[in-house]
C-alpha cells in the first residue's frame, strides 16, 4: 500500500524533467522529446487521480491526450522535418534568423 | 485468486519452460518443413544429408549459428547493435504467454490453463506487444551503419507500422461480436459458429496483414534479398542472426495463433473419449489449425512472388485500412440491427 | 433513445457548418483540375465561413447545455463565436488575395483555416476542461501549420518551430494545471468545479492550495497563448516569420478564443481563489504593457512592430482582467472586439503592401505609400489610430471601457501605467503613419491591384472599427448581458 | 508486493527521464522515453487503468516514438554541436525546474499524503472505457476526428515532398530503386526522397561522415 502522493510526486518528477530537458536540449528533435515526457507525467497525475476518486473521467482523459499527442507529434515532426530541408541544422541556436 | 503465490510462480515457471522448449524445437522443425515444402513445390529434394530425411538438420543448423564468428561492424553504434535482436526475440517470445491452447486441466491440485499468463484483455495485450517488435527491425538497420540494413530496416519499420493499422481493425470484428477482448472468451463465444464465416472479410484482410507483419514473402521487402543484400539483418552473423531468425518465426507462430483463436474458433472440434483424451484433443485441434496457418505460410512463399514496395504500400492503405474499416463499420451496424 | 436530442446539433451547428466545407475542401482538393483547385477552394471556404456566420444567429436562438454539460451556449459563446468566424472570413478573404501573389494557393491552407476556427469555436463555447484542451489542440495545430505554411521560406518553417514548440510545452502546463483541478475536485466540468471548490472532496483544507497551484499551471499554458508577458518570446519571431494573413489569423482568432477560456476559467472555476491569482494577473499586465510597447518603439519590421503592439494589447486585456467582475469580462469582450478588427484590417493592409515572398514589410518601404496607394494608405492610418485609442474609433471605447472597469476595481496603480503605456505606444503608430505621408520613398514599391476581396476586408474592417468608435452601446449592451450570464 | 512494484517500475521511469536527459544523441533520448512509456505502462496497471496500459504501449510506445525514431534515423540527428546560448538556457533551466519540482512535491506531500492507493482498489474495465466514450464523452470523442484531420493535413501538407505542376519525375524510376513512396511518406509523414533523393544533407558534422548520408545518396 503506498500513498497517493508518491505516484504524483514521480509524475511532478517527470513532468520537471521534462521542463529541464526542454531548456536543456539543443536539438529540436530532443526538446520535442522532452515535451512528449512532460505530458507522460500529466498522464501518471490523471491515473492517479483516477484510481483515488474512484472516477473513470481521468482514465479518459488520458486516452484524449495521447489521441492529442498522436496529432501533434505527427504535425511537430512534419515541421521539423521542414526545417531541417530548409536550414540543414537541427540546432535551436541556429534558428536565428530572426532576432529574438 | 485462490492459488498461493508461490506455487503460482512454480507453475508459471514450468509452463514458461515447457513454452520455450517447445517453441524452441517447433521453430527449428517449422525452418525444416519450410524447406522441405518449397523444395518438393520446386521439384528439388531439400535437406536430406543429416540424419533420415534430414531430421537432424535443424540441430546441425544450431550447432552452426553457435560456433560461427561473431563479427561486429566497426562503425555500427554498439548498444543499440546488441541491443536490436535481443528486443526482436524478446518480444517475439513475450507476446506468445498470452495466447492460450486449450481448456483447463489440475496441476499440483490446482486448476490451471493452457497458457502462460491468463488476462483479460490479452488481445489488446498481443497488439501492444507486437508493436514494440517494429524498434528491433529498425535499430538492427540504423545501428548497423550500413546502406543495406538502412533500408531494409526503413521498408520493415514502416511496412510494419501500416499493417498493424489494418491487423488491429481486422481483429475489432470478432471482438465485437465476441464483446470481450479475453481470448478464452472470444474463443468461448466461437462455440456455435467460428468467426471465419460471418467475419470473412476480416480473417481475409488479418491474413494478408499477417503476412506483412512477419515480412514474409509476399510481403518479405525488408529483406529483399535481390535488392538489398538480407535487409536489415545483413551485418548480422551467428547468434544474433539466429535471434531475429527465431523471432521471424516464433511471430509466425504467434499470428498463427491469434487467427485460430479468433478466426478459427481456437481449440473447438470434435471432443470424444477418455478423460485424459478429452483433455488433450482441444489441445490437438487448436494445433492442427496453427499448423495449416503454418502449412499456409510455408506454401506461400513457395508459389507467390513478390510485391513491389509502392504497391504493397498503396494496397495497405488504400484497400486493406479503408475495407478494415467498412467491415468494423458493417459489423457494428448489423450487431445492433439484430439486437 | 435520446443521447443526442436535436438542439443539440443546432447548438454546435456553427462548428459543424465550418468542419463540414473543411472536409468538403478537402475533397476538392483531392479530385479535380490541378489549375482551378485552389480557387475552387477559396470560394468554397468563403462560402463555408459565411455559412457558420449565419448558423451562429440559429446558435444564439438555442440557448443551453448540450452533450452531457461539456458544451454550453449563452451570450458569451454567441459573442466569441461572431468575433472568431468574422475574423475568419476576413482571412479568408485576405488570403484570396494574398496566397495567389505568393503562387502558393492550395486548398488546405483553406482547410486548416476552417478546421483552425471549428477548435476556437468549440473552445469558447466549452466549459469542460477536457474538451477546452481538445479544442485548443485543434485550433492550436492548424495555426502550427499555418504559420509554416511558406514552406521553402526558411523564415516560415522557423516560425512554425517556434511557435510549435513553446506551444507545445505551454500546453503541456495547462495540461498539468488541468490535473490538478481534477484531482481536488474530481470533476473538470467548470461549473462544477466551482460547486466543487467550495466542498472538496480531496485532501481536506489542502484543497484550496492545490486549485491555485493548477491555476497557476493553467494560467502559464494560457499566458503563453494569449503571448502575455513574461511568455511572450515566440510572439515577434512567429509573427514576422508566418505569412501575413496567417499573422492576422493568429492575432485576432486563437488570441481572441484563448482569452475566452481564460476568463471562463478564472472566472468561473476558479473565482474561489480570485484574491490570489489576481496579483499573477496584475504582474503580467504590466509587464505585458511596458515590454510589449518599449520593445516595439525599437521595431523596423512591421509585422514585428505590430507583434509587440500585440504584446502590449494582451496587457490592456489584462487589466480589465484583473477588476475581477462583471464589468471586467464585458470590458474585455468589448476590447477584444474591437481589437480583432482593427488588428486584422492593419494586418490586411501589410499583406496587401508584402508582395511576392514578403519583401516589403519595413516601415521604410511603406514611404510615400500615402499618395500612391490613397485608400489602403487610408484604411491603415485609421487602424493605427484605432490600436492608439483615437476617439471615434472602437479602440477608444475599447480602452474607455477597459480603463473605466479597472478604475472600478479600485486599481488606480495599474490604471495609470496602462494610461502611460498608452500614450508611449501612439509614437510606434504615428511614426508609421509619418513614413506614410510625410517620406519620400527610395524605392518604388509595385502597385498591388486593389481586388475585390482586398476592398471587401477593408470595408467590413473599417465599418466594424468606426461602427464601434461610434454606437458602441449595442455590443457594450450585449457584452454586459452576457457578461452576467456566464457568472450566475 | 505493490510497493515493490512501484519502486522497481517507478525506479525504472525515473532512470529512464534522467538517462533521457544527460543523453546527447537524440535516438537514445527516444529509446529512453520508450522505457519510461513501458513503466509508465506497468504504473498505470497498478492503478488499475488496464486499458490505458495497453493504449500506452501500442499508441504511445509503439506509434509514436517509432516516428520519432524514423525521424531521428531520416534527419540522421547525432549530437549537436555545443551553441553559446546552453549555459543561459541551463542557467534558466535548473532555477525553473527546482523550483516547480520543490513546489508541486510539497502540494502533493501535503495534499494527497494520506490517500492510499491498493491494488484492485479500483480497475477500470475496458468495457466501462468504452461506454464512457460513447456516452459521456461522445462530444470530444468526435471532436477528436477534426483534430486529426487536421494533424493528418498538416503533417502532408508540411513534409510531404509535392510533385510540381509540371517536373513531375516518372514514378517508376523511384520506385525501382526502392524508394519509399508518397503513400509511405504520408503514412509516416517523411519526405519520399529523403533516402532516394539526397535531399537531406546531413548537419555540419565533424567527425567523419556515417554510412547513412552515403546510403541516402545510392538510393536512386
């Protein structure tokens, strides 16, 4: 028997370690990574909250978002690809053609 | 549960040895059929040199794979090098402890299955696993550097990845008529009528994914040996050759299975006799309909030529999916005109 | 059996209008002549998003709840939905012009555009948290692509990164923040969070803790939506680097349905711990103002000028935001309003100067334009005074109102400095209006034909911006109706 | 046996996250992500969420991380080359991260310290799944059809490598040499000549240059 907090407390890890690989990472295929393991930790929070309200909502909830993820990783790698044919860098410091 | 813990995990050791065994020795003699069939299909003789009509082959085989260099590319990326087959056989082998053979018999005094792992959604169980086997065929080519395996390893990945789509919706058929994704169940719920007859279209469009999704000819792209030396495994030699060999097979098996039990109504047939017969024919039948799939297989590859790879992909995507989908469609639609 | 009853259907009829013509462009796309494709589908679109203006009027005719209490129509969906379709069919009409200049006009881009409204729409008129994140996934992804839509300009494809991948990861939070709404209320239904809130249901007195930390979550997520300070980065390099109808898209719809949700969050669901997430508000409306503005006085580019200008509006928005009642939310219906047309129809007059691959958008380009170009000239120089606040323009009631609710709110401090801010940024605006008639021009730029649709966009910008400058009682009227509605 | 199971498959995620992490290759960040989906999987089973257990695995772990990884294999991604501006972005990074961790561990701590969790406390089975998708959340449900409708555009719409109105290149040709078609490359949303074409040219790397980049350029 384990408390609640401990599945939430690793999802809050998760979910940071992502923020942390998003700022971390160079190359935009990792950074997507990162948020792909930010949304996993939101997953692990929705089961957990699921199992302990006794609610069905939040196993739903996490079958909406990698419904979601489905599409944004398709969208996001469609977009990166784009980039790469046009700059030939997956650095995100490259990506300065504007300044920021 | 009302078994105790421990002699659940005894019984599941022995069931899991007893599996790997037999699986074992049945994937070196399904290599032996293989070529014996084709050769007769070809009018040649096949094996015939070790032991009586060749019986002995497939151990000389395995004596072979075992002694033979192990060569490593000096480029490859190492981990992922030996890391590729491993997930190949792993999954391969892992998806095989849900599929169950038969009824339930006593062992110990305690009531237990023909099958490694009893679970109740042991469909969605297979599917999931199988689509992990796609990271062994892909790592295999990218690690190993080479042009070949590069390409051979992207035709199987994404041949894999459509046909699973088309595999996944052929099966959602008999499971709704089933209404469960247990495989007891749905072959429990074969009792009257096998699904190959109201769900043709379907046991038609699973074994055509089928064949795609163990890259096997017609659908063999991946290792296209005219056009890319032995696809994604080309830089593999000895053992860890025979480990993507063995998971070939052994998800040859596996897709065997899973059409028998949804398709084939699993191990139904005539049950007569003694107990002990009767215990043990639903075992017989639920084989023979594994090893006609097998028979199948093996036939195939002896009369059909291969695909071209922009057909095999057009013809999954825009025939198989959309008529996976049209029959999922029916279905529902007459499941809940007849209730 | 009655899962669906028909009102149902009329209530979303303007979301099934727009997905309809978009899977229709779709077809068109696929079959027919290569040549007359996406000409095809411009009218097409147009027809569609003229189609869902009108089913909005069949929307507010059936007010209520609708599929299991996720979907709700009252003064506020209907409001947001005008705003949000009417920007559209500008765009629409916008990029008729525009995406043939650029040899690029396909019938997608048309698609994405709808299927991009069908998700603001459905999340303005959401009050579930899961089908408001669905939603803004849906309005999200198709102005990712959108903004890439140039996709051999590497500028383009840069922009979509960007906004991509900090859209991503401010979804993300807003994601997280929905968690925990979830977890101490046990519903994700905003009504009856705020039921729920008042009894939780969860972890006892640590409930309350828990409902500000996912509003804070949920408030970054938003933030970076709305391009509110400090989660403004991607906003000038997106805009400048995204085609300029798309620009305007992004501008006025998914700004304009995020700052819906925001409030319907914040308002309703959260309004028990309205004390603490006021003072996030209050931070971020004045860092939104005086960043937005200062950084967009340095500004050569004028998509990028018109970028932290946008920055800044967010920040008046803001403001509003923070008075924390009833006359808050009309004041910011009132001026997102006015802000949609006047934004666009400055967007439209860019695009209309940009010519092929986007060449002339520096404010240096646009000298002497005034006398060349009379009425496109024209119809900018009023947006511009608009964006400033100049009386008869709906800028000046938009801010009016804005000021009027916060001064209300007793936030005297924050007032002043939006006054301030507002009169640093009439020096942006008026030095564009200068280069427009008082430069000569180095270099000549083509004449851009005046189209229809070019005129089209100009007249229902300018009559909407000087509609709302000049009787602006009607909507203001509306808005505070609505504005009561969607609290009780 | 449920805290043993949580603190070996939870061990596993957390390995996985930090190994994603200090990784500089982008195909082993991918592959720990995969590890940390098959915890997670075993996690939510745990919890009972049988059904989104398996979803993970085959949605998750077997969909898309596999595009990540073709992408990673097509773009040929290898360690980037270190950029002036990491040192700021790490500088923003550990504060934030910190912060949040240290912020949302001690709501959870505080909030949810005392709510156990058993096994078979609660399963959902898949059957309630379904019914809940038809009933209750019929409307995101359908909604969710637009959504990808729209990833479905934009993926082909963005990467696929269009025929121009006029060059467009004989088919046959293509096909012959083993290139992946535009059927292919939309179903998986990458260019269809990027291994035939010599489209992609590898980033600026320095070492020398891997089989793939020449693989790309034979295919034709």
């Amino acid at each position: 028997m384990i408390p609640l907090s401990y599945y939430l407390i690793l999802s809050a890890i998760l979910f940071c370690i992502g923020v942390a690989g998003f700022f971390f990472k160079r190359d935009i295929v990792s950074i997507f990574i990162s948020i792909e393991l930010m949304l996993n930790g939101v997953n692990l929070a929705f089961v957990a909250f699921s199992h302990a309200l006794h609610s069905i909502s939040g196993n739903l909830f996490v079958f909406f978002v990698m419904v979601v993820a489905a599409a944004e990783a398709a969208v996001g790698l469609a977009i990166i690809i784009a980039v790469v044919r046009a700059r030939q860098t997956l650095n995100v410091d490259r990506m300065d053609l504007m300044k920021l | 549960m009302s078994m105790p813990t421990g002699i659940f995990i005894l019984i599941s050791l022995i069931k899991c040895a007893i599996a790997l065994f037999v699986l074992l020795t049945l994937v070196a003699y399904i290599q032996l059929a293989e070529r014996k069939i084709v050769a007769h299909i070809q009018s040649r003789v096949g094996p015939n040199r070790v032991g009586p009509y060749g019986f002995l082959q497939p151990a000389a085989d395995a004596i072979k794979f075992i002694l033979k260099e192990e060569v490593t590319p000096a480029a490859a990326h190492k981990l992922l090098y030996l890391m590729a087959p491993m997930i190949s056989v792993v999954v391969a082998l892992v998806a095989i402890s849900v599929v169950p053979i038969g009824g339930t018999f006593h062992l110990f005094g305690y009531p237990t299955q023909f099958q490694i792992a009893d679970i109740n959604i042991g469909l969605l169980f297979l599917l999931g696993v199988m689509s992990l086997g796609v990271y062994g065929i892909v790592l295999a080519g990218w690690s190993s550097n080479s042009k070949y395996s590069f390409l051979g390893s992207l035709r199987g990945g994404s041949q894999m990845v459509s046909y699973e789509l088309a595999l996944g919706l052929a099966l959602i058929g008999p499971v709704m008529i089933a209404g469960s994704l247990d495989l007891r169940q749905i072959v429990q719920a074969q009792s009257h009528i096998w699904y190959i007859i109201p769900e043709f279209v379907a046991f038609c469009i699973y074994l055509t994914a089928a064949f795609a999704e163990t890259n096997r000819i017609p659908f063999d792209l991946p290792e296209a040996e005219g056009e890319l030396g032995a696809g994604y495994h080309t830089e593999y030699s000895s053992m860890k050759f025979a480990m993507f060999f063995l998971a070939e097979y052994v998800n040859m098996v596996t897709v065997s299975c899973v059409a028998t039990l949804v398709f084939l109504g699993g191990w139904h047939g005539p049950v007569f006799g003694p107990p002990q017969l009767q215990l043990w024919l639903p075992v017989f039948w639920f084989c023979l309909k594994v090893g006609f799939f097998l028979f199948l297989y093996i036939w195939v590859r002896g009369t059909l030529p291969r695909f071209r790879y922009d057909q095999l992909m057009a013809f999954g995507w825009k025939f198989l999916v959309p008529l996976a989908l049209a029959n999922v469609l029916i279905t529902g639609v007459v499941l809940s005109v007849m209730k | 059996m009655s899962l669906v009853p028909a009102e149902f259907y009329w209530r979303i009829l303007p979301e099934l209008v727009l997905a309809g013509f978009g899977a229709v462009l779709m077809l068109i796309e696929g079959g027919g002549r290569a040549g007359n494709r996406g000409r095809l589908g411009a009218y097409v679109a147009l027809l569609g998003s003229l189609l869902a203006f009108g089913a909005v009027f069949i929307q507010a005719a059936n007010p209520g709840d609708a599929f299991q209490h996720m979907f709700r129509v009252d003064g506020f969906t209907v409001f947001f939905d005008f705003v949000i379709i009417g920007a559209t069919v500008v765009v629409v009409l916008l990029s008729m012009d525009y995406l043939p200049t650029q040899h690029l006009e396909r019938g997608e881009f048309y698609a994405l555009l709808l299927f991009g409204t069908v998700g603001m729409t459905f999340m303005v008129g959401s009050v579930e948290l899961i089908m408001i994140f669905i939603s803004l996934e849906i309005s999200s992804i198709s102005t990712y692509v959108l903004a890439g839509y140039r996709r051999h300009a590497p500028r383009s494809t840069e922009s979509s990164l960007k906004y991509f991948l900090l859209g991503s990861f401010a979804t993300a939070f807003f994601l997280y923040g929905i968690a925990l709404v979830y977890g101490a209320t046990g519903t994700t239904q905003l009504y009856d969070v705020a039921r729920a809130s008042l009894t939780p249901i969860v972890g006892g007195g640590e409930a309350d803790r828990v409902l500000l930390l996912a509003g804070a979550l949920m408030f970054i997520g938003l933030g970076f939506k709305v391009s509110a300070a400090p989660f403004q980065v991607w906003t000038p390099d997106v805009y400048e680097g995204a085609p300029a109808p798309v620009t305007g898209f992004m501008s006025a719809g998914p700004k304009a349905a995020a700052f819906a949700i925001f409030l319907r969050i914040f308002y309703v669901a959260l309004h028990s711990s309205g004390h603490a997430w006021f003072w996030m508000v209050y931070v971020a409306a004045i860092l939104s103002m005086c960043l937005g503005n200062i950084a967009a006085l340095l500004q050569t580019n004028i998509k990028r000028m018109l970028a932290y200008s946008s920055i800044a509006h967010a920040g008046y928005v803001l403001v509003a935001f923070a008075a924390l009642g009833p006359e808050g939310i009309s004041a910011v219906m009132f001026y997102l309003a006015a802000y949609v047309a006047m934004n666009i129809g400055a967007f439209a007059v860019v695009s209309h100067f940009a010519h092929r691959e986007e060449r002339y958008v520096d404010v240096k380009d646009y000298a002497g334009l005034g006398f060349r170009f009379p009425v496109p000239a024209f119809c900018l120089s009023l947006f511009l005074f608009s964006l400033i606040g100049v009386p008869l323009t709906g800028g000046f009631f938009g801010k009016l109102y804005v000021f009027r609710a916060a001064l209300d709110a007793h936030l005297v401090g924050l007032t002043v400095i939006a006054v301030l801010n507002s009169a640093l940024a009439a020096f942006y605006y008026l030095r564009v209006v200068v280069f427009l008639y008082m430069r000569q021009p180095a270099e000549e730029i083509a004449a851009p034909p005046m189209t229809g649709a070019f005129s089209l966009v100009m007249i229902a910008c300018v009559a909407v911006v000087i509609w709302l400058g000049v009787f602006p009682n009607r909507v203001l009227e509306f808005a505070s109706r609505s504005a009561a509605q969607m609290l009780r | 046996m449920h805290p043993a199971l949580f603190f070996i498959f939870g061990g596993i995620a957390l390995a996985g996250a930090i190994n994603l992490l200090v990784q500089r290759a982008p195909i082993y960040s991918a592959l720990s992500l995969v590890a940390v989906m098959g915890a997670l999987a075993v996690l939510f089973l745990l919890l009972g969420a049988e059904f989104i257990a398996f979803i993970q695995i085959i949605v998750y772990a077997g969909a898309i991380m596999v595009l990540f990884v073709f992408v990673i294999m097509l773009l040929n991604a290898d360690v980037p080359e270190p950029t002036r501006r990491s040192k700021v972005a790490q500088a923003i990074g550990y504060p934030v991260m910190a912060l949040l961790l240290v912020e949302l561990a001690g709501f959870f701590a505080a909030a949810f310290g005392a709510t156990p969790v058993r096994t078979g406390g609660y399963l959902v089975q898949v059957a309630a799944v379904g019914q809940a998708l038809f009933h209750e959340f019929l409307l995101p449900f359908e909604v969710t059809s637009v959504l990808f409708l729209v990833g479905v555009t934009g993926a082909v719409l963005l990467a696929a490598r269009r025929e121009e109105r006029h060059g467009a290149a004989p088919r046959a040709t293509r096909v012959h040499a083993g290139v992946p078609t535009r059927a292919m490359a939309e179903a998986l949303s990458v260019p269809p000549n990027a291994m035939g074409g010599a489209v992609i040219e590898p980033a600026p790397q320095p070492e020398s240059e891997p089989a793939h980049a020449r693989a790309q350029g034979d295919g034709r």
